[in-house]
C-alpha cells in the first residue's frame, strides 16, 4: 500500500509541475525506488522495481512528447 501511495504522489507530482526537469525527476524516482525497495521483501522487490522503472520511462517519454509538441507549435503558430 505504501508503494501505491508513492505512485499516486508521484502522478499528482508530475503532472503539477510540469516544469521539473527530467533530471530531478528520476533523482526523485529513483530514491523512491530504493525506498520501496528497502521496505518490501525480496518477493515483491523486483515486481515494485520495475512497475516503477515502467513508471520513470513513461514520464521521460510523455515529458518529450510534451516537450515536442510544445516546440512545434511555438515554431508553427
């Protein structure tokens, strides 16, 4: 339960602060990840590891597509 509250702050975190850097995020993520893994069993370690890599590549990739489109319409517009 505490894993899927981290998830859920950090959606809520992400799409407030749609200027983070991607940097600081996976600096965020990435302690999140040790954390989560720290606190579960082996069991669940690596299930919890990688539904939070999953999560860390989707945010990169939704921040460039953003990022993009945002670029793209500035140039064109």
């Amino acid at each position: 339960m505490r894993v899927l509250f981290g998830l859920l702050g950090n959606i809520i975190n992400f799409y407030l602060n749609f200027s983070m850097k991607i940097s600081s995020l996976t600096k965020t993520l990435v302690s999140v990840i040790t954390e989560a893994a720290n606190r579960t069993n082996v069991r669940n370690q690596y299930y919890n590891t990688m539904l939070l890599m999953l999560f860390i590549f989707a945010n990169v990739g939704i921040r460039l597509l953003l990022d993009n489109s945002v670029r793209t319409n500035r140039n064109f517009g």
